[in-house]
C-alpha cells in the first residue's frame, strides 16, 4: 500500500459519520457541524475581499431580516445565519456551509417582489440544512487526497494565479439534481411557514429562463451556471403547489411595494466607480488610475486586483492593491520568499522596486517581473509571469503594462457614475411601448420588460411602480 493511500484509508476510518438534519439519517462526512461552520466563515471573507459588498445598509437590513426570517423555521435555527448582498451586477445567489448566504445586487434588481427574495434565500438556506456544501467537499477531499493535489504557486503568486479564491471556488460547487430538487422542495416549505406566496417562486424562474436565453456572462459565473434548468424547476414547482390543497394561496403574503421601493437608486449593471475597460486600457476613476493591457488579453477587473491572461493561457498580468507596506520593503518581502529567487535583468525605464525573478512550483518553474510603488498613499503591485524560458517572448508586453500605468486626471473619466434604477407610479394604464417613450431608459425595452417581469406588448395598470434605469454612460477619454 504506497503511503498516500494509506493516508486515504486512515482519514476514511476515522471520519465521523453526522446526522443529516433533515432526514435524521447518519451518512459519512469528513466535515463536522464546527468544521462546516468554520469553512463557510473562512469562504466568507474570501468572497466578500474579492467582490465586496454593497454599500447600503437598507438593502443589507431588509435581505437580513427577510433571510433570517426563513432560517429561524428550518431545520437548523441554530447556525450563525448570516445573510449579505454583493455589489456584483450578475444574477446571482449562492450558500456557503454553515450560513453565510450572499445574493448579488443584480438578482434583486431583477425581482419584483419580497417573496421572490424568500424563493432565492429559502433555496439557498436548503442546500445549508442539508449539508449539501459538506457533503461536496468531503467528495472533493477524499478526490484531493487520492489524487496528491497541492498547491500550485507560492502564495504571494497565487493570489494573482487563482482568479477564484477558495469561497468562489465554493460557491461554485455543483451540487446534483437530487440535491437542487430537495432544496426547491425546502425553500417553498420555508416561504409557506413564513407566509409567503410560492407562486411567487413561478415568477423567479420565469425571470431566469429569460435571463438564461440572453445572458453574455460576466465576472462571476452566474447562478444559472452552477443551477439546473429554470424551466424544469418552474414544471415541477407549478406540480408542488397545485398538489399543496387546502392552503389559501390568496392570503398569503407576496410585499411587492416595500421590495420595489427598495431598490430606488440601486445601482444596475457594473459599476465603472469600481473600475472598467474602455478596449484595452483600464480607468479606476475611485483608485484615480488608468492602465494598459495588451491587446487580445483576456481581463478581469476584481475588488482587490485588476488581471489580464494571455491568449495561449500561459502568461498573466495583474495589478493589486499591497497594503501600507513601503514599496522597497514589499519588493524585499516578495523576493525572499520560499522558492523565490530574483533574475539578474537591468529594470531600466521600470519603477525604482521593480525586479525580474523565478518561482519554483509543484507545476515547474516560473518566470517574471514585479515592481512595486506608491499612488495616493498605497503601495500597489504589478506583477507579470509566464512559464520559465517563456519570458523573453512576454517580457515586451510586460514592460509596456508597467510603463503605462498613469494618475487618471480626465474629469470626464472620474466624474463617471453607474445606472440607477428609478421607479416611476403611473399615472395611467400604459403598454410597456408608451411608458417606455414616455419615460426613458438607458436599458433597452427588452431589458425594461425583464426587470420589470413583464414583456413587450404588455399593458401595465395605473398606479402601478415600475423600474426604468437612468444614467450610465460612459464618455470617450480624452
């Protein structure tokens, strides 16, 4: 028996078996309730560094409020619940183990009302009380330990290598259709005991169909991607509640104006404050910036870096934030780490900290070049690295990345502000067409019609609250 499947064998017969919650059934889990707990805080404060939260403590308080409501009336009440938005623009919700729950601001933008909120949040709250998180990542330990996976860069690098840190890489767990059906089946039980409507459920995966028919991604991958079909679940949800008898669906609560009144000037789509790409230069009218990517270069703008990979996929280029540290000391940091050594190659026209270097990894060695420097009392870092003995055929597009980096001055450029939404009360019974004319978005009518979970031709009641976005435009640069 080689060693490493020793291990395997010790883990195995010394992992505890837990008992599932909700069917009261012992199943083997190399994740305790504590463990479970201690991970998903872990992930927690890894999504919220790398996308970040939004900015409006009214939006936090009432999905809080909403969530714990529902969490208070499953099967595990006990669990640090806790219940936050992204500021990230994609439709989008997913379950941490052990209760952190986050929805992005996109996915409320799209709803219309609360008990739509309590469909996504009761979902979410069923994959925790099932264990389904847990149950992934015993799959992907034991998988892991079968396989001796390690790290692949030391760590300074590969926060830069991996563009999903370890709670987006959780996030991202697949869970089985099984598993999606009893968290369907449990989040409609969950707004049943909080007095929500399910039917309201009906209209969440209507919005998602749609959704899914015109989607074009974005920098996280959506809920749709790591959930089954919508219109599969809108079938089968329709069959739970024609099947629910007895139940006074008309008394039911669905709070569709204080949820729309809600999102009054919530931001839409991406938000440039926090950075955006005009072609290949990107402008960070917050950070007060601007930088060039090479052209053809796949990028991606994250709350804590802004990175760039090339077309093979074998070179990358990022910029993030380093701290308070001064830059010479920070270069002195990156360079004596383990498996680090620098390359003696002249930094000329490249900023005072700035070196070339190699990295040892459990993949081979790597190649490239760091610099470090300060901009409006940070230090920042550019980093470049590609595989050892590629370097020279990277090291121009390296260097005009470095060199480029410049104070954004146009004003135009950093006065610009995201969309809003702005609801209007109409005056009078109008098709989607006349209100559309009569009150104008900067989204088109389709995406009016989305948002608003009606579609074109439709004729919208007097009195009756409906989103349009305002502003957004972006200006031409200087």
């Amino acid at each position: 028996m080689t060693r490493r499947l020793l291990a395997l064998s010790l883990l195995l017969a010394l992992a505890a078996c837990v008992r599932n919650p909700l069917t009261g059934k012992r199943q083997f889990s190399l994740v305790s309730t504590q463990e479970e707990i201690s991970i998903g805080q872990q992930a927690a404060k890894d999504v919220q560094q790398s996308i970040g939260l939004l900015p409006n403590p009214q939006v936090q308080e009432y999905v809080a409020r909403v969530g714990k409501e529902l969490a208070a009336k499953s099967e595990r009440p006990e669990l640090p619940w806790s219940f936050q938005v992204l500021d990230d623009p994609t439709v989008n919700a997913f379950a941490l183990p052990g209760g952190p729950i986050f929805i992005t601001r996109g996915i409320l933008t799209h709803m219309n009302s609360e008990a739509e909120l309590a469909a996504v949040l009761g979902h979410e709250i069923g994959h925790v009380t099932a264990r389904h998180s847990a149950d992934q990542i015993t799959r992907a330990q034991v998988a892991q330990l079968g396989l001796g996976l390690g790290s692949v860069l030391s760590p300074d690098l590969a926060k830069y290598g991996e563009l999903a840190s370890a709670g987006l890489g959780l996030m991202l767990l697949k869970y089985g259709r099984n598993a999606e059906t009893q968290s369907d089946e449990l989040g409609l039980r969950y707004m049943l005991d909080a007095r929500y409507d399910p039917r309201e459920m009906l209209d969440l995966f209507r919005m998602l169909s749609r959704v899914q028919e015109g989607q074009e991604g974005g920098r996280l991958p959506t809920w749709l991607a790591t959930h089954p079909n919508p219109g599969d679940r809108l079938n089968e949800t329709q069959k739970r509640i024609a099947g629910l008898g007895g139940v006074d669906l008309s008394t039911l609560r669905t709070e569709q104006v204080p949820y729309l009144r809600l999102l009054q000037g919530v931001p839409y789509g991406e938000n440039p404050r926090q950075g955006f790409f005009q072609g290949t230069r990107f402008f960070h009218p917050e950070l007060r910036f601007q930088l060039d990517f090479p052209a053809g270069w796949k990028t991606a703008n994250q709350t804590q870096a802004v990175l760039g990979v090339s077309p093979k996929q074998d070179a990358l280029l990022g910029l993030a934030l380093a701290g308070n540290v001064p830059p010479e000391q920070a270069l002195r940091q990156f360079l004596t780490q383990q498996g680090v050594q620098p390359l003696p190659v002249a930094t000329e026209g490249l900023p005072p900290q700035a070196s070339y270097f190699q990295a040892n990894t459990e993949q081979g060695a790597v190649q490239g070049l760091t610099a470090f420097f300060s901009h409006g009392g940070t230090t920042y870092q550019l980093l470049g690295y590609t595989a050892a003995g590629q370097l020279p055929a990277y090291d121009p597009a390296f260097r005009a990345t470095f060199t480029s980096f410049r104070e954004l001055t146009d004003p135009a450029m950093l006065g610009v502000q995201p969309a809003r939404l702005e609801l209007v009360t109409l005056p009078e019974a109008m098709t989607l067409e006349r209100f559309h004319a009569r009150y104008p978005s900067t989204a088109p009518l389709e995406e009016v019609a989305l948002i608003n979970g009606v579609t074109p031709g439709d004729t919208l009641p007097a009195g009756q609250l409906v989103k349009r976005v305002v502003g957004g435009a972006l200006p031409t640069p200087r």
